[in-house]
C-alpha cells in the first residue's frame, strides 16, 4: 500500500511518526556530539590555552550540518577568552574526531559557544546565601546550663 491510497488520518499519524524519529535522531547525535567533544577536549587537546573547560551542552541543527557546543570556561575573562580563542583554533582537530565517530554523510561545522549558566547559577546561590545571613536575627550566644565554668565558682 502507497503512501498515496493512505487517508488523511494515516498520512497524518506517518508523518508524525516520521518527525518523532527525526527529534529522536538530532538527539542522539548532539549527545554524541557532546561526548566527543568532551573525551577530546579533556584528553586529545595538548594546546595549553585549553584547560578548566566543561562541556555542558550541544545542539546540532535539523540537517546535521552545524553543531553548537556550549562550554563552561572557569578562571578570570582573560583566562577565559584565551581558552575560547584555544577552542575555536582546534575546531577542526574536533571535526575529524566527530567524523571517526559519527556515520553521516555530513560532519558537522563546529561552533564553540561559552555557557555562563554554571557561573550565573554559583553567583545566584552566593547572593542567596548572602541574604539569608543579613536576614537572620543577631542572637546573644547563651551559654548552656552547667558548664565547667559554673562549676568552678560554685565549687
């Protein structure tokens, strides 16, 4: 039976099934991605600009043809700019890793994106952390009955 004598229900029901594979499939190679990406940044790369780097995240576009890779940078913004500028530099070197790894008539174009979210998430709990102490009420510290001091006095 061709796609052709389907009724409109069916064609429908095929085609929602054919992108629930489609956003499957993008989501297995952005993981692969990801890994790739990690494994080789943290044990392939010998640039010394290249170091305290997390990969958090990828996203590949619908064709497979470009792929974001969203990183995690600690140390000050020089530290972290010279990384970045290590990363964009070694693109390639990881394209020709994805290549080995993904079956794909396409490797996809690598782009490096800094993620500030593990930062802004530790900044967010300081600030926090930081209220709650100003809010708390100043307590005189009050000694427990019975204490070695006590004693001696009396004694």
């Amino acid at each position: 039976m061709g796609y052709a004598t389907l009724t409109t229900r069916e064609r429908e029901a095929a085609s929602g099934k054919e992108e629930n594979m489609k956003q499957h499939r993008i989501a297995r190679v952005s993981e692969a991605i990801r890994e790739v990406a990690a494994e080789t940044i943290l044990f392939d790369l010998q640039d010394p600009r290249i170091k305290n780097v997390t990969v958090t995240r990828a996203e590949v576009s619908a064709d497979l043809q470009k792929a974001k890779i969203y990183v995690s940078v600690m140390g000050t913004k020089e530290e972290q700019d010279l990384c970045m500028h290590g990363l964009r530099h070694s693109a390639g070197y990881l394209q020709s890793k994805l290549a080995d790894r993904l079956q794909t008539r396409y490797t996809p174009t690598v782009t490096f994106i800094r993620d500030d979210g593990v930062k802004n998430s530790i900044e967010i709990s300081r600030l926090i952390n930081e209220a709650l102490a100003q809010s708390r009420p100043e307590t005189p510290a009050i000694a427990p009955e019975g204490t070695a001091e006590e004693d001696a006095k009396e004694g």
